[in-house]
C-alpha cells in the first residue's frame, strides 16, 4: 500500500508527497579558529503552483541533526562550539545570530569548562537531534528560498578548526497563499 495520502486541495484532488526527505547542508570548516563562518543552500519551496498560481510548496522541517567537532580543551579555560541555522533572506556577515533573533530557527552550544589548570575536559564528537515537531507530529513550516547555517568557536587554541554539517528532515507541504505570507511575515 502506498504511503502517499490522498487529500483534497481547493476543490483538486491529487496525491501529494507526505514522506520526509533529507536535506544536507554544506559542511563549514573554520580557516581561522574563533572566527564565525557561513553556509547556505537553496530550498526546494516553490511558489506559484497550482491551477490558478496561488499555491505554494513549503519545508515543514521536522528535525536537525547536527555534527559538530568537539573543542578540545585546556585546562583552566573555557571553550565553545557554536551552530546556528536561520532563515534570514540575506547572510548574517561576520557577527554570530543570537538567540532572541526572530530569525534563528536552531541554534546549538556546546561549552566545556575546565576550572582548575591541570585537569582537562572531555568532550566527544557528537550528532545531537533537534525535534521541531510538535505532538501531533507537525514541524515548522518554511517557505522562503535560502537556509544559512553559521559556525563559530571560542576560546580554542591555534591549529583547533572545527567543522559542523547539518541535515535537516522535513516535508513538502502545499500551502494557500494567505498561509504563504503568513509563514514569511513569521
């Protein structure tokens, strides 16, 4: 039996595509340590579809796995690793998105304190989930062309570049476009 499900769209009976997908995102490796870097990638959102052009195929993005390498630590200081993906239309530049932007759709941190000079953290490489699904298994809708993903560290020592990829689960889904500029305006 197939797992595409038949549902009703203005009157236009069709089978859409309800099965996740991956999506990768470019790896980052850092040239300079400390430094913040930045990826994109294009979207498969389509607007303007539909028999009379007024629908769109949106992301619903369900879940983010993210790779990022571990700082390694010296004893007596405090290192990070940061990875943020955002839906800004535009590259962030050289400063880092916080948190509160409106734009940030995930941001990780991962930070290792060592307090005193001889005993090193440890701190392994991981993939760590995101889950932006809600309980009834809906994500996040998106519905622009371009994702970003930032990388920035701190505190790491000469020669600690780090890396950071990122695969975004999600599924198409086929909006009006009222629904459409409300995504946007989000």
């Amino acid at each position: 039996m197939s797992k595409n499900k038949n549902k009703s769209n203005s009157g236009n009976n069709q089978f859409l595509d309800v099965n996740p997908q991956i999506l990768n995102m470019p790896k980052i490796t850092q040239a300079v340590i400390n430094t913040m870097y930045e990826t994109s990638i294009s979207t498969p959102v389509q607007t303007g579809v539909g028999n009379s052009g007024s629908m769109a195929w949106v992301m619903e993005i369900l879940k983010i796995y993210v790779y990022a390498t571990a700082p390694n630590v010296v004893a007596g200081s405090a290192v990070s690793v940061s990875v943020s993906l955002n839906k800004k239309s535009a590259p962030t530049g050289t400063s880092f998105p916080s948190f509160e932007d409106a734009n940030v759709i995930m941001q990780l941190v991962r930070q290792l304190d060592t307090a005193a000079a001889g005993t090193p953290g440890v701190m392994s490489d991981a993939i760590l989930v995101q889950d932006l699904t809600d309980a009834s298994g809906n994500g996040i809708l998106f519905g622009g062309k371009t994702l970003f993903m930032q990388l920035t560290s701190a505190a790491c020592a000469a020669g600690q570049f780090k890396t950071a990829s990122m695969k975004i689960l999600y599924r198409m889904k086929i909006v009006n476009a009222n629904e459409l500029l409300g995504i946007m305006s989000e």
